[in-house]
C-alpha cells in the first residue's frame, strides 16, 4: 500500500489487509480517526513511518509474526490504544513508534528485538509495566522518557546501551536493576525520577553520565 493511500479518510472504522500485502506505506492511514479495527496476514513484513498515526480510536494491534520492521511514529497518538502484541520475528522498532499512546498499560517486547529507537515509548503515561527480552542490546534516547505511571524497571543481561534520558521524568518508577553487561550510564538517563529508592548498579559499570 503506497503513502498516504488513505490519510485522514476519518469515516474509515474497517481494515481488513489482503494476504499477499508485505508493506505498508508513510501514512497509509494516517489521521483515519475513526478507525477501530486493522487485520493484519501473514505476509506483512513492514509498516513504513507514519503507518498509523494519529488513528485515535485504534483500541488495539495484534501484528503477524511475519514483521520484521515497525518504523518511525508507526502508531504515534493512537491515544486509544490499550493493547499490543508484538511478533516474534520483530528485530527493529523505530524512533516514536508507540509515543503518546497515553493509554497503553503493558508490554511484553519479544524475544527476536535488538534495538528500539529514540523516543519509542515516550509519554505512554498509563505505561505500568514493561518485559524486557534477553535479545536486547540497544535502547535509544528518551525511550521510556514521561511514562508517568511505570514502577519498576529490571533491564536485560544482553543490554549494552541504554540511551540519554531513558526513563527520564518516570515520576512513579521505585526501583531499577541494571545488568553486568552494561558498561556506561548515559546522561539524564534517570533524570526527575522522583519516588526512586532503589537503584542496583552493576560492578561492569565504568562511567556515569559525562
């Protein structure tokens, strides 16, 4: 489906995706307000940035594992999105995909993901819990940046990076483990982060901030 195919169509409630579809485009449904319901085949394998965005009744989003690549702002303020089930063939999820979805509660992230780009998460501020897979080694700026709501934060012995102002301004996050395989913690990375009382640093850790 090539971009912009059915940006701001705000009547659009129903899509239901043939099953020889592999991509879809930059802002194919992009501003489609009324949309509540996608199904997804098989056969995808991409959604290009800006797929979704601004689908502000998009209650849920159950992906094929036949995805490879979310792309940037994918799903940004789809503010009504409570639930998403990420395939395990996803590698790659790009900067902002999920930002501002201000009603999504939890997050299982599978087993196949490497890396999740800048911002990814970024003011999911009813974002209560988040599952870390042991296949993660990169996690970007500001990705769980304003996620309001979060408690608790044990990351993976796979995670090499962990991006400036991470889980900056998570006013409600308590407690965090970092693993053995983390070597530097980057700026701001828990900056305003108000009601922590327990940090556990690991003794691979050779730099804080700058």
């Amino acid at each position: 489906i090539g971009r912009w195919t059915f940006l701001r169509c705000s009547s659009l409630t129903s899509v239901v995706l043939p099953d020889n579809l592999t991509q879809i485009g930059k802002q194919a449904f992009g501003g489609c307000t009324s949309l509540t319901s996608v199904v997804f085949l098989d056969s995808l394998t991409k959604l290009d940035e800006s797929a979704f965005q601004d689908c502000t009744s998009l209650t849920s989003v159950v992906l094929p594992d036949s995805v490879t690549e979310i792309g940037k702002w994918a799903f940004i303020r789809c503010s009504s999105l409570t639930s998403v089930v990420l395939p395990g063939s996803l590698t790659q999820l790009g900067d902002g995909a999920f930002q501002e979805c201000t009603s999504l509660t939890s997050l299982v992230l599978p087993d196949s993901l490497t890396q999740i780009g800048k911002g990814a998460f970024v003011d999911c501020t009813s974002l209560t819990s988040v599952v870390f897979p042991e296949s993660l080694t990169q996690m970007g700026d500001d990705v769980f940046a304003c996620c309001t709501s979060l408690t608790s934060v044990v990351l993976p012995d796979s995670l090499t990076q962990l991006g400036d102002g991470a889980f900056q301004e998570c006013t409600s996050l308590t407690s965090v483990v970092l693993p053995d395989s983390l070597t530097q913690l980057s700026e701001a990375a828990f900056q305003d982060c108000t009601s922590l009382t327990s940090v556990v640093l690991p003794d691979s850790l050779t730099k804080i901030g700058e």
